[in-house]
C-alpha cells in the first residue's frame, strides 16, 4: 500500500508539473489543449452591436484554414475577416448586425495549441444583438443522391419562410458546413418551424441562383426540441488503450438524425459549345443538351449535299460527321453556316444561326509528307529484298481496315463479342464471318446474329461501326462449358473509303457451371416503381446489374467473391438512375445501398430477404471513397516518456479512486 500512494504521488507531480518543452532534458510533453479565458464582447453577450470580436486563450493558438473550416451564421455576404495570432483570435463581421438575432462563430476543429497541435475541440462563439441567445441545433447528414457518398463542405441551411420559391429568392437563415462525414450541426436555431436545404454554392448570395448548383431539399418541417440525455464519454490512456469511461449529463438537441440526397441538375439549356476535327475524315459538333432536331448545315465552301454520315450518341449532343467525299476529307477548312435551336434569356429553345469554320488538325500537307516517308521507307525495303534475291512487291497495299473484336478468352454464358471499326462500315460479307463450336476434336459451325450499335436519328443516314456478335440460340446465350471459335476473313469488312479488313482469328471458352452462382434478393418496394438492381466491387462499380418490377432482383452469371448491392426506385421505367429537379418538385431516385457485404460461393445459389426501410446506414463504409479526416486528438507522449522512466502516468481526468479500487 506504501508503494502504491508512493507512486501515486509521483503521478500526481507529472498530472500537476509544466510541461518544459524545448529543454535539453526533454521535459514532460504539453499535452493540454488550449482553453478560452475571455473574449470581447463576452461569449454568450446579449444587446451586442459592435461587429469585431476578439476571443483570448491561456496560451499560444494555431487557426487551420479558417476560409474553409470556420463557419458564421447568419450567413455573410461579405467574407468576414478571421485571424489567429499569438494568444488570440480576431473576427471581424463585414456586414450589417441583423435586430434581434442570434450570431455563431463556428470553429469546428480548426483551433488547435501551437505547441504539440493539442486540439481545442469543436468550439462555437456565439452573441445576440437582441435581448437573449438562441440555443436550440438541427443536425444530419447530406450525401451524393446517386451513390449516398458523403458529401464534404456542401453548405445547409434552414428558412423560417416555408415557401417554396424563398430558396430561390432570399439567403439563408442559419447555415452550416458539412465536414469529411457529410455531417453538419446548425447551431443558435431559435424555435419555430423551418425548411431544410443544402447548397453548393458557386456565386455567394446563399441562395439557391443557378441550375448548376448541386442542391438537396425536403418538404418535411423541421422543429428544433431538446430533451436531458446522458452519454459516455470516453478517456484515452493512448492511441489504443482506455483509460476511463464516464457518463456525462448533456442536452440532446433534436432532430439529429436528418438525411439530405444532394443532386446536381440536368442541364437542359442548350448551347453550341465548339467544333473539333481531330481527324480528317470526321468532325464532331458539341451541344450542352441534345435534341432530336438535328442542325442545319449549308456548305459555304463546298457542297454539303450527302456528304456524311452521322454518328451520334444516345443523349445527341455529341454528332460526329465522317466525310464521305476524299476530294473534301483533304480540304483542310470547312466553312458552313449552322441553325439550331438553343436556349435564349428566357429559357426557350429558338433556332439560332452560327457561321464557322472547321479546322483539321492534320493538314493535308503534313499527311502527304508522313505518307510520302512511309512510301520511301516501304520502297527501300524492297529494294534490300530484291538485292537480297528475295521477294518484292511493285506496288505499297493499301492501309487495311482496323477492326477490334472484343472477346474474352473466359466469358460467361450472357457476354457478348464486340466488334468496332475505325471508320464507317459501307458493306459486310457475313459469308467471311465464322462462328463455331467445338464438339469433341472438331468444330462445327454455328449461326449468329450481328446487331449493329448505331443511334438513329431521322433525317440522315447513320454510320455504322460498332456491332454486337450473339449466338443465334438459347435465347442469346452462349453454351455453357462450349469451346467457341470466330474467324474473319479477309475483306469482310469495307469501310466507306474502300479500305477493307484482314484476317482475325479468336477464341472463348465460355465458363462452366460450377464456375459461377447464381444472387437473388427480395426487395421490400417502399415505392410504386419498378427496381433496378446493381451488384458492385469493392471499388463500387456495377458489374452486373438487373431489374425487376416487383422487388425480385435475379443475378445470374455471378463470378464467386464478394460484392455490395445498390438499388434505386426507376420511377420514369427507362433502366438508368435520374437525378432530380426543383422547379418540377422532382427528387433524385431514391438509391439504397445494402448494409453488409455480399459473399458468394460458386456454383452456391444465394438468397435474401432485404426491406431498405429498415436501414439507418447511408452506404457501407468499405467502398465509401470520401473517407473521414483523421480525427485530431490530444497526442499521448507522456506515457511513452513515463515508461522509459519507470515510472507510472496517469492522464489528466482519469478518476484515481477507480485505479485505487482496481
């Protein structure tokens, strides 16, 4: 027991003696975070009209990227000017005190010692310029509508005007910032009903003011309460060792526990952005928004009148035009007048008249010098064959077509085989394509269908150049555990300039049963939609996806591992996750993630039950890519110290009578 108190006692003179930092000996580390001892005008002060505070601590203080971390409320129009120096830190409001209103200064955890980086904590000053304080916070969470990432630094902000157009028409009342979680606490609410809503701002005025701007808003009314609650705050003795556990009183303020889907509009204005000829074959024309009435081209300094072919994609406002003419793929500028519609000041579609100029970046000089090197090049190689009595040709062959064919060398029984071209396809041979299977030691040939992948758009010929090879049985499948093999001869191909292809040859096995599982879930519909199912890797990208309109989502072809689930309400039924929209009052699909990790077992069929209701957690936390910050804490160095001293440590706060007892 005497040795005991003895060491005790010596514990007690570290807990109480100064931290000698910088001293030959070393000294004991500071491990005490800084503490406020005053400000001007005093925390908590009520009737306050000056607009320059300045908050004092008991020691030398570091202020982490205030622009970034520190947040005022009520919103400032004008950035206040926040500064730390020696033992203090400085604000100074730009704008006008509001009568009557509760003021935050929000320093999240951006005040730390100078010292050993010893953090503050979450540290809010607060004043009013009315007759009492506001005390009452609203917290939550806002995350990525599409795939429920948490979003970092988006703004939130809470209206006591519950109408609908005052996000749009007036600044926010309180606001927040979203830290590394995507969680946000708004502080100095007063008691009332608001709207909730949250912002990323791109001009300052706190208001929702451009379609650009990622939003998040609800209809629900928020109404800040607070009830007596207890929690558990936890001692560290180090980075893995606790030291104590001890229940504090504190005020739980409600609601806590808000979700906000954050979605970024379509943008539905349409504009010409610019022209691009990379190629001189084909030039592309890029719209901010497609539309199905293509533009209109009139040649200024050549004849536009069938002249290309059309590639566009599904949105159809990227239109790449290949030339079909060679006389005109070599003049190096096109000329032509454009009319298409695009969005005036008032946000409708009016047909618009442009004149430009389409520039190759492959001068037709510059293409007849490197074409003239190969032709050197090709007859000093025959030339050397000749001398060498070997044999040589008379005349360069033309460039063949490049065709990729994409096939898997193990594909599963639903894969497709991919073939694409480098320029457009004029004419296909199908008697050159071979597809078959082998049965025993022979192959036997097998019928296929090949689809061409163009978008068509009416009021022009589309170019072909991508297709899809499928077996033309078993509904589009290939045979299970079958040996395939595909086999193109030359000139199968031809391409609109006359190249034509050369010879491929490749080959699949597609996988056997026991290679593969089959996933099923029952999903609980909490909407009157259709769901789409996506199975996702550990990096959250859809490897296999599906669809049901009753819940019951089937992945069949699944390769044995692990894998996560995403589903989202498809409530326009058209297979694709669509964002939201303000003015129509339109959320976001609603997107699900399931809560634990899915593992499965070839040739194991799995099978779950799932109601997404039911779940708190916004996405799991192992393909969540926006990771939270490190969280700063008080660095144990004293302990490490004490140790080598052998001596015993005890921590600032740890309850002693406990370590007696124990």
């Amino acid at each position: 027991m005497r040795k005991l108190l003895l060491l005790l006692a010596t514990a007690i003179v570290i807990l109480t003696g100064c931290a000698r930092m910088g001293q030959p000996d070393g000294g004991w580390y500071d491990e005490t975070p800084p503490h406020v001892v005053g400000a001007t005008p005093e925390d908590q002060s009520t009737n306050v009209r000056a607009r320059n505070i300045t908050i004092y601590f008991d020691e030398y203080i570091k202020l982490d990227n205030p622009t970034e971390k520190v947040v005022v409320s009520p919103p400032q129009l004008e950035a206040p000017e926040i500064k730390g120096a020696g033992r203090r830190i400085t604000v100074e409001l730009k704008d006008s005190l509001l009568p009557g209103t509760t003021y935050t200064v929000d320093f999240s955890d951006a005040i730390s010692d100078n010292n050993e980086g010893n953090p503050l904590g979450n540290y809010t000053y607060s004043f009013s310029t009315g007759e009492h304080i506001d005390t009452m916070e609203v917290a939550g969470h806002v995350v990525e509508a599409e795939n429920m990432e948490p979003i970092k630094g988006i703004l939130v902000g809470l209206y006591d005007n519950l109408s609908d157009t005052a996000f749009s028409t007036q600044s926010m009342l309180r606001v927040a910032r979203t830290d590394s979680r995507g969680y946000f606490v708004i502080k100095g609410v007063a008691p009332g009903n608001y709207r909730i809503y949250a912002l990323q701002e791109a001009d300052g005025d706190y208001r929702r003011s451009q379609k650009s701007e990622k939003i998040a808003f609800t209809h629900d009314i928020i109404t800040p309460t607070c009830k007596p609650d207890v929690r558990q705050d936890t001692l560290w003795r180090d980075s893995l060792h606790i030291a104590d556990i001890i229940p504090t009183g504190y005020t739980h303020f409600l609601p806590d526990d808000i979700v906000l889907r954050a979605f970024t509009e379509e943008q539905t204005d349409r504009f010409f952005l610019k022209n691009e000829r990379k190629q001189a074959d084909n030039f592309t024309l890029f719209f901010t928004y497609g539309h199905s009435e293509l533009p209109e081209m009139k040649g200024l300094n050549f004849d536009e009148r069938d002249a290309f072919l059309l590639e566009a994609n599904e949105q159809l406002d990227t239109l790449r035009y290949w030339i079909k003419d060679t006389l005109l793929v070599n003049q190096d500028t096109l000329q032509m007048q454009l009319r298409f519609l695009a969005t005036d000041s008032t946000g409708t579609l009016q047909m618009q008249t442009d004149t430009i100029s389409v520039l190759s970046k492959e001068p037709y000089a510059k293409r007849m010098k490197e074409r003239q090197k190969e032709q050197e090049k090709w007859e000093k190689q025959q030339e050397k064959a000749r001398k060498k009595g070997k044999e040589a040709q008379d005349e360069m062959p033309p460039v063949p077509l490049d065709i990729k064919v994409g096939i898997k060398s193990d594909m599963m029984p639903d894969n497709s085989i991919t073939i694409e071209a480098a320029t457009p396809i004029l004419a296909i041979d199908t008697t050159k394509i071979h597809l078959s299977v082998k049965r025993d030691t022979l192959f036997d040939n097998k019928p296929f269908i090949l689809r061409s992948e163009k978008v068509d758009v009416e009021g022009m010929e589309s170019a072909q150049r991508k297709f899809i090879l499928l077996p033309d049985s078993t509904g589009n499948l290939w045979t299970i555990g079958a040996q395939y093999s595909l086999v193109i001869d030359s000139a199968a191909f031809t391409d609109i300039y006359g190249n034509v292809s050369t010879n491929i040859k490749k080959g699949a096995t597609i996988r056997k049963e026991e290679d593969f599982t089959t996933i099923i879930f029952h999903v609980a519909q909490l909407e009157d939609a259709p769901y789409v199912g996506q199975l996702l890797d550990s990096q959250d990208k859809v490897v296999r996806h599906t669809s049901s309109p009753t819940g019951d989502l089937t992945f069949n072809y699944v390769k044995p591992g692990e894998y996560y689930l995403r589903v989202f309400a498809d409530n326009n039924n058209n297979g694709r996750w669509d964002t939201g929209n303000y003015d129509e009052d339109r959320q976001a699909e609603k997107v699900y993630y399931y809560p634990e990790k899915v593992e499965c077992k070839a040739h194991w069929p799995l099978e779950k039950s799932w109601n997404p209701g039911t779940e708190k957690i916004l996405k799991p936390s192992a393909i969540t890519k926006q990771k939270p910050d490190k969280e700063k804490r008080i660095k144990s160095q004293n302990m490490a110290r004490a140790q080598k001293l052998g001596i015993i440590y005890i921590p600032p706060g740890t309850n002693i009578n406990n370590i007696q007892k124990k």
